[in-house]
C-alpha cells in the first residue's frame, strides 16, 4: 500500500490559510501530475514567523503531520527590511536536521503573495472584481506594495480573506512563473515535496 504525498504549510495571513491549499494543489496536478493531500496550513504571524524558536515550534508541529512522504512549506512574505537576499533568508530560516525528520522547504514571495497575483494579472480578468484592462506590471516583484497595486486594478478593495483563494485559483501558472522568480521558486517547492 503506497501512502500519499502530505504537504503541511505554514503561512502568515489569514488569507494565505486557504490560498496556499489552492495554489499547491494547482501546481502539482498542473506541472507534477501529483495530487497531495494538502494539510491545515499553520498559521504563524509576522512577527512569530521572524522568530526561529517560533518558527522551529511550528514546523515540528507540521512535520508531525507527514507520514511517509512530503514535507513542510514554509510561505512568508518578502517586503520586510531582513530581506536583502531570499536565498540566503530561506536558508537562515531552515531548521536543523536533527529536529525535524521531513524535508522543509522555504519560500520567500518577493515582495509579497499578491506580487504573483500581479505576474499574471492579465488571467485575473475573469473575476468580477478584476477590471478589463488588467495587465501585469513589467516586474511585478520590483516593489512593495502589491496590495496597492493590485487594488488599483480592481473595482472594489483588495481583502486577502475574500481575494486570495479565489485568485489563486484562476491565476495563470505559467504567466506567473514567467514572470516572477519568487513564483518560479514556490513551483520548484512543490516539486521537490512530491517527487
């Protein structure tokens, strides 16, 4: 009997909860023709998530959840002053082997989540709350501030609880992955986690 792949989260936002259970799933059917059971994703706070024994707490209690294979995903932002290289913050932020039995990988979104959003901005145009001219940024990862930038192509607020999950649902992977190095990184994680 083969077990399934499980792949535990852990996130920082409230919105990032259901999102990232969407955007995994679409990525591995899409790119991996995998199916992983995806785990209740962890919530960690911003300021949890910049603290390692924190962070270690929470990847210990999400590795418990993966039986056989798969691993922890560790999702946080990138738009913070501790950022001046994602590399080298992801692998800062990697626990010791010795505490944790399951691989981990870490993704730093460049500036943020809603930076992939923005990389295919153009795919979101068939929600409601898109407007018809959408079209994403040259480098969508080049700033912060990619709430504001998306909201500017709304035409109602920007609210990750309501927002997130739906969009990552209908966002184009490729365009995104195109697009956006952070995203690129987050699509090579789920790789590594099924296979």
């Amino acid at each position: 009997m083969t077990t399934s792949v499980v792949i535990a989260p852990i996130v920082e936002g409230h919105g990032e909860v259901k999102a990232v259970r969407e955007l995994i799933s679409r990525i591995a059917s899409n790119y991996f023709e995998s199916w992983p059971v995806i785990a209740q994703p962890f919530r960690l706070d911003s300021a949890k998530m910049r603290k390692p024994e924190e962070l270690a707490r929470a990847i210990r209690f999400q590795s418990a959840r993966v039986e056989g294979r798969g691993g922890v995903l560790v999702l946080r932002d990138g738009d913070d002053s501790d950022i001046t290289c994602p590399i080298e913050l992801a692998a800062a932020m990697k626990p010791d082997s010795a505490i944790v039995t399951v691989p981990v990988e870490i993704v730093i979104a460049r500036q943020e989540y809603e930076a992939w959003f923005l990389a295919a901005a153009e795919s979101l145009r068939v929600h409601s709350a898109v407007r018809d001219d959408a079209v994403a940024p040259k480098d969508p990862e080049a700033k912060r501030g990619a709430k504001s930038q998306l909201e500017a192509m709304m035409v109602e607020s920007y609210k990750e609880t309501l927002h997130q999950a739906k969009f990552s649902a209908i966002i184009d992977l490729h365009s995104a992955c195109e697009r956006s190095r952070s995203f690129r990184r987050m699509v090579h994680a789920v790789e590594l986690l099924v296979s």
